[in-house]
C-alpha cells in the first residue's frame, strides 16, 4: 500500500503536522511519501513538485508564476476588503498535480494543507482510481475562500454575502468559490475526512460539501523525544532571561496575524500588568516593526524552526498563553506541555480540547480580554498548582506519534 501525502509546503503548522505523520509511518514500515510545492526542510521520502532547480532563469520564473497565477486574480477580488481578516484563497492552480508520477503510483492520495497547490477542477476528475484522506487543518477545504468562519455559518448552505469580504469588490466571490468547489466534488465519493479536533470535525460535519463524507477525528501526534523538560534556571542563564521573574511565552509564525491573538495579549498586559517589574513577556515569531508594549518588558527570539530551541523556549516559560481565536489543533500547546509548561488559552477549537483545567494549563471562561486576564491572574496568583511531570504524562498518553500514526493506518486499510 503506496501513501502519498500532498502539502504545499513542508514547513508551517500543517506541514509538520504532515511530516510528523509521515514519519511515523515510515517508522510502522509503511511506504509513505510526501510530495510538496516548497520544500524547505531536507527529510527523507519528501519530493518538491519540481524537484530540481532549473538552470534556467526563464523557466523557474514560470514555474512560481503557475503556482501563483490565480493568487494574483484572488488578489484582485480582495482589493479594499477591510484589513485585518484572514487569508482567502482559490481553489485553482496551474500546477498539473495530478499528473505528478507520486500521485499515479500512490494506492492513497492523502491531501494535507494544499491551497496555492490542488486545483479542484482538474484534480478529483483525473483521480477517480484513487482513495482520497483529507486531513483538516482548517477550514478552507469546505468554505467558500476563508480559512476559518468564526461566527458565520454560510458555509453550511451557499456563502453569500461573506462577513470577510466587507469593502472588496465582489461580496459573493465566496458564493462562487463554493459553488465552483460543489461543482468539482459532485460526483466525487471517494473521499474521507479527517479532523485533528473534534470542533473540527462538527464543522466538518456542518458543511454542505464535506458533510455527505465519512469523518473521522484523529488528534496531531509528535515525537515526544523531541520536546523534554529542561531545568529552567540552566535555559534561562542560556537564553540571557532573567532568573527571577515570572515569564509570559507566546508562539506564532507571525506576530501579525490577528487570528492568533497576540493583539488581545498585548491589549491586556497594557491595561493588568503595566509596569509590573516582575513580568516578562517573551515572544517567538517573525514581525513588521519593531516590538514594543509601553510599560511590559518583552524579548521577541524572533522565527525559530528548531526544535530543540523551541524546546528551549517553552522550558525557559512559566507559562504559554495563546488567545487564537480560532485553532484546528494547537501543535504549539502540545510543545508547551510536553516541555512541563502550563497553557493558558481561550475555549476554541482543539485547544478547549487539549486544555484539562488546572491539570496541564488554565482554559478561559470566553474568548474576551477579560476572561483572558482572569485567567492569567489566576496563573500568577497560583489558584493551580501545575507540576511540570503531570502536564507531560498527559500529552505522552493522548498524542504519542505511534498513537498518530497508527490511527490513521487503520483508517488507509479500511478504504
């Protein structure tokens, strides 16, 4: 049995998810492969979609301009839309995936985070010999263009009038996203769905295009060798951070992305924790401008790929706090609690999953500034006694990468 798992990139959130999966099952004996657009990471069985860099400039121009050929039209139909909001992407691309020898060989195509790269138009008609696994690590697979809906509902019926569109040009670009993504799965029956969370799942459930699919709930799995408790004062003196004051982490890609909150983070630190002397806020992602909060010490380590000083990082914390407002799964509250540090986040998605109040971090009562600031002060206060052991043993337990790997092992043999 030949998997193949398609994935834009082999880096972000999802990518790793992906190639944790992968490694995983190359580790069960599995004949797992990993084909992606941007390759970034040198790991084995993980081909790039045009494998080797062309010695012609002319050429590896063209080859980027189809891959981003109908995310400048995307670009277009976005102009003025108010700032602020997710991406929102296409479903096409000039990219001949289905073509690729990976996918013709493979008995199960196994689509991961693929928007820029599947083309839904072309791909699921010249598959149709194929199982197909779809593992959710948003929502954009069944949405009319946005990545995640938070309170609208429109992608259970046609997506007119999108909430994300407001200022562009074209407000029902959505319902045409959508209905150009119906039209490609309509006589598609050889999908399974699979959902990190069980939020997801529901969603998934809930949706006019996916909902006629088998879905299936499987969390994220991670090597837990790769991610240890380290003594904090050794880390600290490593890192040049402070011994004796209480340390705030917060982890994204991008600093900049309203959807993981740090706006809301920075907004209650202002307002509870301004000049507070014995706070220091610690940060990991890349950034505009140059990070400043008046009156909260911060530290930014900037983008790190490296687990072992992600490891690091987490180990340095008293406590991650993470206010996404929407989350499939949260691969960094996994990290954080597999090195022994506590989590603090609102009640969405897989992270109200992942959070066992008091036992391995503090789940807010909603998702307001409010109820965050509750939160860490109850954290600060030490209403919880969190022992660093007992938070691991957890994650050990419930998202193992054997546990991972095997599950969905046993869904691929019951295609």
């Amino acid at each position: 049995m030949k998997i193949l798992h398609i994935s834009t990139s082999d880096d972000g959130g999802a990518g790793i998810a992906c190639i944790r999966l992968h490694q995983g099952l190359l580790e069960l004996g599995v004949d797992s492969k990993v084909l992606v657009f941007l390759k970034r990471r040198n790991i084995p069985e993980v081909y790039q979609f045009y494998e080797n860099k062309s010695s012609n400039y002319i050429l590896d121009k063209y080859r980027f301009f189809k891959f981003g050929f109908y995310e400048g039209i995307n670009r277009l139909m976005l102009l003025n839309r108010v700032k602020g909001n997710e991406i929102f992407t296409f479903p096409k691309s000039l990219i001949p995936l289905h073509n690729h020898p990976l996918v013709k060989e493979a008995d199960i195509v196994h689509l991961q985070w693929v928007s820029y790269f599947l083309n839904y138009g072309t791909f699921f008609k010249n598959i149709k010999n194929k199982k197909n696994i779809w593992t959710l690590h948003d929502m954009n697979p069944f949405t009319g263009g946005c990545h995640y809906a938070l309170d609208c509902r429109k992608f259970q019926n046609d997506c007119t009038d999108c909430p994300q569109l407001q200022g562009s040009i074209w407000s029902d670009y959505s319902k045409f996203i959508l209905d150009k993504k119906l039209k490609a799965l309509k006589d598609v029956n050889n999908i399974s769905v699979v959902s990190p969370s069980q939020w997801m799942m529901e969603e998934s459930k809930s949706s006019r295009l996916f909902g006629r699919f088998t879905n299936y709930f499987i969390p994220n799995g991670i090597d837990t060798d790769k991610y240890k408790i380290l003594d904090k004062i050794k880390v600290r003196d490593k890192l040049k951070l402070p011994r004796d004051r209480i340390i705030f982490l917060f982890v994204a890609d991008s600093l900049d992305r309203r959807l993981k909150g740090f706006g809301i983070l920075v907004n209650v630190l202002k307002k509870h924790f301004n000049n507070n002397k014995n706070i220091l806020l610690l940060t990991i992602g890349s950034q505009k401008n140059k990070l400043e909060i008046e009156g909260v010490d911060i530290i930014n380590l900037g983008y790190l790929s490296s687990e072992e000083k992600l490891n690091e990082a987490y180990s340095a914390a008293d406590v991650f706090i993470t206010p996404s407002l929407a989350e499939s799964f949260g691969n960094t509250v996994l990290e954080s609690m597999l090195c022994g540090t506590p989590v603090i986040g609102f009640p969405v998605g897989g992270v109200k999953e992942q959070i066992i109040n008091g036992k391995n971090g503090i789940l807010s009562i909603d998702i307001t500034e409010d109820a965050l600031a509750e939160s860490i002060n109850e954290f600060v206060n030490k209403k919880y006694i969190f022992e660093s052991n007992k938070i691991r043993e957890i994650s050990e337990k419930n998202y193992n990468l054997r546990q991972y790997a095997e599950k969905y092992l046993e869904i691929y043999k019951s295609q």
